[in-house]
C-alpha cells in the first residue's frame, strides 16, 4: 500500500470464528445448518437414473409380491401386503431374503422387471447385464428359478439400459380386445357403467401362458430371452445400434408393443434419440407373425429390425428454461404406442417421452425441475423431384408414390417444478402417472398431457381421487415407488433404502352411510370401477380390502359394493334354473364377490365374523371341495393314460378329509336348521305381520343357515357337494367290494394290493358311511325347496312387475321379470330379507321338509356333535376353545393341524389367513390334484411361514 492511499477497513481479513461467538448471555451459538440428507440420496438416484437406463430397485407383481433390491445391491427381497391373523388389519410383511439371486460388491443386482404372465417372472439384472429370472407359480415369496446367469459374461458392455416383458397373447384369439371399465356416471342417487374396448395388439409369445424378455444393453445389443416347447429358457440376440467407440454409447432404451410390431426408442450418449420397429418372426427368418403357430411346433425366433426416424434429444425451444449441466442429461426415456383418440375414431400417434431433472442443491438458488420431452411419431409422405416424375412419364416405369417415412415431430415441454422419479401408464395406457421425489404423485390425460383427477367429480367418477381419496402426503423423501395392480396403493423407497406403505384414504373422515349420500355413493362407484378391472383380469387387489376397512362397520357397506360390481360386470347370481353346476364353478367374478364378502367381515381368528362373511366363507369352502372332488374322478382326457389320481392314496386321504368336512357341514347346518325350527322367537315371525323381522333376527344370531338355502347360489353349491359325496361314497363301497374279491386271489397269486391305498379307501367308506345326515336326503330337501321358489318366482313375479310404475309392455315384460328376479337373489346372496312371497315357501320348509329329514336323523346326536372342522362355531364357548386349541384346519386336505418347529412348512394365505401344508406331490394324480390348490379357496395367494411361525 503506497503512503499516499487511504487504508480501507475490509483489506484485511478479520478473523472472527462465528461458531464460538457469544452470545449476551456469554454462551455459544453454534451457527454452522445441518446438512439434508434428502439432497444427497436425491442427486445420488439421479446420477444413477442418468448413468443407467434400468435401475428400478422396487416392483409390484400382479399377483401382489413386491420385490425389492437391498441398498448394497446384493440381496433380493420380497414381500406381500397381508391381513393380520390376530385382528384382521393389513400391513406389509416382512421381507424374506431370496437366496436363488445375489449380487456382489463389485457386480451389484440394479434392476427389476416383472412379467405379467398369470405366475409371474421375475428378471433380475445384475450391472453387467446378467439375466436371471425365477418364477412364482405357488407362493408370493417363495420363487423357482427357471434361468440362471451362470454363463453369461461378466462384461460392462452387456449392461443392460432397457428391459421390457411381452404381453400375454389374448385368451380369445378371435376377440383381441381389453375392457376398461368406468367411467361411473350419476343418474339420481345411483351411478350408470360405461365400458369400453383396447385392442391388445402387439407381439406376443405363440403360447398364451408364456412371455419374453427383451433387454437392450449399453452397446446396443438386443437380447430376447424366451421359452422353448420344452421349458427351457433360450437366448436370441441381434444388433440394433452399431458402437464403434466407448464415448458412443445407448444411455436408455424404452420398448412398447405396437399393433404387430414393437418399437425400441434409443437415447446415445452423443445426444441422438432413434426410433425402431421390430418384429419377431416366431417359426424363423421369413416366417409370417400373422398365423398362429402349432403347440408342438419347435420355436426359432428371429428378429428383424427398421430403422424409423432419429433427431436429437436435446433440442432447446424458446419456452425451455436456461440448461444447466444436470437438465443435459436424460433421466427417464419412455414410448407411449398408438392408441384410440377418445373419440374411438382417430388414432393417436406413438409418442418419445423424456425427462431430464434437477434437485435443488443446499446454499444455492436453484430450484427442483423437471423437463418433459415429447415427439409425436408421424409419418411423412415423400415425393419424386419433378425430373424424375418427367422420366417416369416417358418410360412409364417410375411411380411418384413413395412409400412414407416416419418423422419425430417435438411437441412443447412440459416444466415442472419437482423432481420426477417415475413414469408410467395405466388404463392400458389412456393414463400417465408420474411420482415425484417428495412422494406425490400426478395423472395425466395421454393424449392432451393435461393433469387429470385434479378437483372433485361425483356426476363421473372414474378415480378415487375425484371423490376426496388421497395418498398419505407426509412430504418425506422418495427416491423409487411401485404401485399395486389397482393404483390404490403404492410402495416407496426412501433415503437407505427405507420401504414404507402408502396407501389411499379418505382425509375427510366419514364417507357417509348410504347411496343417497353423495361422496358414499361416489365411494362405493368409484370402488367399483377399480375393482372391477382387477377382478375381470384376476390380478391382485388386496390393496382395496385394506383402504376400506375403516368403512367396513357400516351396515351397508359391503352390500352396495358387492351390488355394484355385480351390476358392473354383470355377474351372474341367479343359478334358480340351472340344474348343472359347471357355469356355477367357472363363475369366477362371483368367487371374487364371495371373496370380498369373506374378507370385509374378519376380524381374527376365533372371533365372531359378519354374517355376510360367515355366509361367504361357506360357499367358497365348499366350492374348492367340488372342485378338488370333481378334478380327482374326471381326470382330463389328454392326461388320462399317463395318471389315475384315484390310484394314489394320497389322493385318496385328501378327498377323504374332504368328505368329513363335507359331511360335517351338512350336519352343522341340518343342526342350525332343527334349531330355527324349534325356535319360538323365530316361527314366531313366520307370519306376514312379523315377516319383515326375520332377518334382523338372524342377523343377531349370526345363523347364516337359512340364506344358505334360499339363496340359488349357495343352494346350488350344496347341491354340487352333495352329488360328489354321494359320488365318493359310491366309489368306496365299489373299492372296497372290489378288493375283497381280489384279496384271496392274489394272495394265492403272492401279488397283494397296495395297502395304503386300500387303507385310504376303507377310511374314506368308514366316512361316508357314518355320516349323522345323509347326503342323499339333504339333495332330496334342497330339490324341493328349489322347485317350491322357482314356482315362487313364477306366480308373483309378473304381478309385482305389471302392478309398478311405469309398467312395461309385450316383450319388455320377461325381461323386467327376469331383472327383478335377479334383484331378489342378489338381496339373498348379500344377506337381505326375502321377498314377502317366499312366506309360504319358507313355511313349507320348516313344517314338512325339515321334519321329514328330522325323522331321518338324530337331532340328539347332532346337537352334542363336535363341528370344530369346520371353524363356523361363533358363541362365547365355541370361540373360547378354539383359541385355547392350538390347532389350525388345513385348507387342502381338511385336517387338523398343529404347530411345530419340526414338521412340514405352511403356506398361510396373505388375504384370509387359511393355511395349509406346503406339501409337494411325487406322483402325477396328487401333483395334479395339488395344482388346483395354488391359490387359496378364497383367491387370494399363499405366502410360506418359516417352519414354527404362523404370521410373517
């Protein structure tokens, strides 16, 4: 500093240490601001999400097993949303580690892929682009693996930027459609179903029960990994981008099926996005995808590929914010197929959808922000210059007409001001969903990009969210999320890996408590909607019975659903007419209906169900022991010659503890009918003054015994059972006759029968004929009560109709009587009273059907018969010495169980809680059998309990 220079006072630095400053009252201030976490695991995902085109480290399966990835990469584990046993609540289980997968710590497990097959795959890719993918055909957390990664190379550049599973080819070739069902429109206080079709186009493979993974690696390999004829997984690989050097890499691949093709959207590090289109040519090269390939026909497939269209996917528009180095960078690219307008009359185009994001970062001014790329893929036609069309002219050998080239058309970025951590569609891709880092989460139309679902719309529901339904929004950090089949819940990876539940709820409180109340009708409706799909295409919506359990006190709750899903997917209830029982056990909808009911009304075990569930729980119990009867004596023809299961004893011992169930039930229920009918209280209100009291009073007693007959349903079921007891009985004395002919001579012959088998079937004799009420008599009782209703039916039905309000006219009248008919089975099948007309009926049933089977019977010894079998005992002492028991009833083969760190493992069901051995059959007729039991009676799916435990 020269002489003549004034010093200023900040030349010199002052040191002041700002974390020891006193304060006034002469203590430290610790001024130095705790560093968020949140930021770093944020920018530590969206450096992953820009470095690898597949990293999902969390998935949900259709039929609800969500996968995850340790934070450390080295483990999978799996769990399952499950009904607590002691009270009925839902929770997520506890992860069970996978030992059929790991990773290591230099070659880590990064990504998740889920097929959508009815057992589904489940691909795990490692981060050098092995593939191993195990399957789920039994239990949710319990896998098999069906291809190892074992001879794949360890190499970088097979790391693997995109993976996509094919659809499954629809069940009926001839109608290749999806149904979407909803919106729900309000008309008075009732809603009306709108449905609509999706072409379910696409590749697929040529067996429907079977898919293909397809995944793109860093050096523009296509890979397809698929299932011969014999099972065995294959590998078909071709080039789809040709890199000739480290800094010309593929960073993201997306694939969609389109029509009969697939397009592959490529996005390089040297900025260029690149549209293809691939068809697989299952029979080989030059082989036809249009015609349907024979199932024994040995499968080659090859893959041919056009190039379509390329641009870069960093052009800047004038309404794109200032880049920075973070939005230089893609970190999602997805391709949205071809769909119909929402007119159903033009096609939209496939769009490219990129995102590129940013956090913001601690101490600066930047903001969290996202950019929404899209290109529509449009086609362009192209025309000759005019000298050529000259030329053409005079040699008359050159058209003008070209064929058309596709362009990427950039339509206008979207901005937002959150980070994006996923994307993707719903309602077969109509819906876009797109889950921020602070765990929210937008809808958004396909075809306009608009946000959807946004306010409140009761006249047109098509999502809970337009009712007042909301994820829980705590704000906390999300790095990953998986949505359940349904969108009603969703599981999110938090800062370490943390998983945690999210699922809807209603913040408002209180719904209300009937359909003329608006958001309860709007509830229930847009249930309906939900459901419906999930049950149509059977995939897993436990996610639903656990958001509306706080609802489920309401005394019509359960009614109004299950009465509109029955309108929505017009399921058929009214089995009145129907003397065959085939249609009966196909009904698979109402098996979910039934499923439902079962569920809502559980609230532990040994405690006391709703009279719906109880009523559900013994239609679908004896729908299963039909089932397994009925499979076991009509083995397919196909499989015929090379099993018997009635051959086996171990068959022959399942159905046997069948048969005891069943003949327990009829005793159970001949037991709760005997006591209605000595029941002062009750005959009291056989009369048209009390009628209408008759079903309050069951109600409070919780005897389900009399809907059980009068409803078609269930009636039918009972039926059912009883022919197959009747069946069984038959079969054993023929058995056992047999085998006394036989026993002399082949004992002379040295050649005696198996004697387990002939111990099975003198077991199952000694059953079916000591049972304390005859099958054959009980059919008898329900014969003539079915007539005596149908007849009901037919003298009342068409006065009721024609005395109405706006009575119909000429043909419109059997359809009005057929609609009402069907309105008073539903009221039965969900518990309500039956119609004033069946007075008579009922009458008839307890003075002279139910005396005449009471003369056939003991009442003595069924009053003092024990029917813990069949768990439906629900007084004080009943339920007291169940839970004092200790045992448990196997599902399967209807004996008791106890148990025991020692003995076989337990598959316990994730929705009812039944449990049953995890038992493997050595023979074919058991195995096949066995196959029937791969879901629970009530649908839901196994979970297995390490051995001792009984919840997870």
């Amino acid at each position: 500093m020269t002489a003549d220079k004034m010093p200023l006072m900040l030349d010199d630095s002052i040191n002041v240490e700002l974390n020891t400053v006193d304060d006034l009252f002469g203590d430290d201030v610790a001024l130095s601001l705790p560093v968020r976490n949140q930021g770093r695991h944020l920018h530590q995902r969206l450096d992953e999400l820009r470095s690898r085109g597949c990293c999902q480290s969390v998935a949900w399966s259709r039929t609800g097993t969500i996968a995850t990835l340790t934070p450390d990469g080295q483990a999978l584990q799996l769990r399952f949303l499950r009904c607590n046993p002691r009270n009925g609540s839902w929770d997520l289980s506890e992860p069970t580690t996978c030992d059929l997968v790991k990773g290591s710590p230099t070659v880590p497990l990064v990504h998740l892929e889920w097929g959508a097959t009815s057992s589904p795959d489940l691909a795990v890719i490692d981060s050098v682009g092995r593939v191993a993918i195990v399957s789920f055909p039994i239990s949710l957390n319990h896998p098999f693996i069906t291809r190892k990664w074992d001879a794949d190379t360890v190499d970088d550049g097979h790391a693997v930027v995109g993976s996509h599973w094919l659809a499954v080819a629809p069940s009926n070739q001839q109608k290749p459609y999806n149904v979407t069902y909803g919106p729900a429109n309000k008309q008075g206080h009732s809603y009306h179903y709108e449905s609509s079709f999706v072409h379910a186009g696409g590749p697929s493979h040529p067996h429907s029960s079977k898919s293909a993974l397809l995944c793109v690696t860093i050096g523009g390999m296509l890979k397809m990994y698929w299932s011969q004829n014999n099972n065995r997984t294959e590998e078909t690989i071709m080039e789809l981008e040709s890199i000739n050097s480290s800094d010309e890499v593929v960073t993201h691949a997306a694939l969609a099926s389109d029509k009969k093709f697939l397009f592959v959207a490529l996005a390089t590090s040297s900025l260029r996005l690149k549209l293809l289109k691939l068809e697989i040519q299952w029979g080989g090269p030059g082989s036809s995808s249009d015609k349907p390939m024979p199932s024994t026909a040995r499968l080659n497939p090859a893959l041919v590929e056009t190039h379509l269209a390329s641009t870069s996917w960093l052009n800047g528009s004038a309404s794109e914010p200032t880049n920075d180095a973070g939005m230089e960078q893609l970190s999602h690219v997805h391709i949205l197929p071809s769909i119909l307008n929402s007119s159903a009359k033009n096609t939209a185009p496939p769009v490219i959808v990129t995102i590129r994001s940013r956090a913001s970062v601690d101490g600066s001014y930047g903001t969290a922000q996202s950019i929404i790329d899209r290109w529509e893929a449009v086609e362009q036609r192209q025309n000759l210059h005019s000298a050529f069309e000259q030329l053409g002219g005079r040699r008359n050998s050159v058209s003008s007409d070209i064929a058309p080239s596709m362009k990427l058309k950039k339509l206008d970025p979207i901005v937002l001001n959150k980070v994006v951590i996923g994307f993707q569609a719903m309602q077969f891709g109509k819906v876009l969903v797109l889950t921020m880092s602070d765990g929210s989460v937008e809808f958004r139309d396909r075809f306009t990009f608009e946000e959807v679902y946004t306010g409140e719309d009761l006249n047109k529901v098509m999502n809970l969210r337009q009712v007042g339904w909301a994820f829980t929004d705590d704000g906390g950090p999300c790095q990953q999320v998986a949505f359940s089949p349904t969108y009603c819940s969703m599981v999110q990876l938090g800062d370490g890996g943390k998983v945690k539940w999210n699922k809807l709820h209603y913040p408002a409180g209180d719904i209300g408590n009937s359909m003329h109340e608006a958001h309860y009708a709007a509830s229930i409706a847009g249930l309906a909607v939900t459901a419906s799909s999930s049950m149509w295409y059977m995939s897993n919506y436990d996610d639903m019975l656990a958001i509306v359990q706080p609802f489920t006190s309401k005394k019509r709750f359960t009614q109004d659903w299950i009465s509109e899903l029955i309108r929505i997917l017009k399921i058929q209830v009214d089995y009145s007419e129907e003397m065959h029982h085939d249609s009966l056990m196909r009904n698979a909808p109402l098996q979910s209906c039934l499923s439902i009911m079962h569920s809502l009304g559980f609230r532990g075990e040994a405690r006391r169900r709703s009279f719906q569930s109880k009523f559900a729980t013994v239609d679908i119990n004896i729908r299963n022991v039909v089932i397994l009867i009925t499979l076991a004596s009509n083995t397919p023809m196909n499989v015929r010659e090379k099993m018997s299961p009635l051959d086996e004893h171990e068959v022959v011992d399942a159905l046997t503890g069948c048969a005891k169930w069943s003949l327990e039930l009829l005793s159970w229920l001949t037991d709760s009918l005997f006591g209605l009918m000595n029941d002062g209280d009750f005959t009291s209100r056989l009369v048209p003054q009390r009628f209408s009291e008759i079903t309050a009073y069951l109600h409070e007693g919780n005897n389900v015994a009399l809907h059980l007959l009068l409803s078609s349903c269930s009636r039918s079921f009972l039926s059912a059972l009883c022919r197959r007891i009747a069946h069984l009985e038959a079969l054993s004395n023929k058995i056992i006759d047999f085998y006394r002919k036989q026993t002399g001579e082949q004992a002379a012959a040295g050649k005696l029968p198996s004697p387990q088998l002939r111990m099975a079937y003198e077991k199952m004799h000694q059953v079916t004929t000591s049972s304390l009420v005859s099958a054959t008599e009980f059919e008898k009782l329900l014969n003539v009560l079915g007539s005596d209703i149908r007849q009901a039916y037919q003298q009342f039905l068409p006065n009721l109709v024609k005395q109405g309000a706006n009575a119909p006219q000429g043909k419109q009248i059997d359809v009005a009587i057929k609609t009402t008919q069907i309105q008073f089975e539903i009221g039965m099948l969900l518990g309500a009273s039956p119609p004033l007309p069946f007075l008579p009926v009922i009458k008839k049933l307890f003075s002279k059907g139910l005396p005449a089977l009471r003369d056939q019977t003991d009442p003595a010894q069924l009053f003092f018969a024990n029917f813990g079998l069949l768990e439906m005992q629900d007084d004080d002492y009943s339920l007291r010495a169940r839970r004092t028991s200790g045992t448990y009833v196997d599902l399967f083969k209807k004996v008791e169980l106890r148990r025991s760190s020692t003995g076989s493992q337990w598959r316990r069901c994730a929705r009812c809680a039944s449990v049953m051995e995890d038992v493997f059959g050595s023979k074919p007729g058991f195995t096949f059998v066995l196959s029937q039991q791969r879901k629970c009676s009530c649908g839901g799916h196994w979970a297995l309990l390490p051995k001792g435990k009984l919840v997870l």
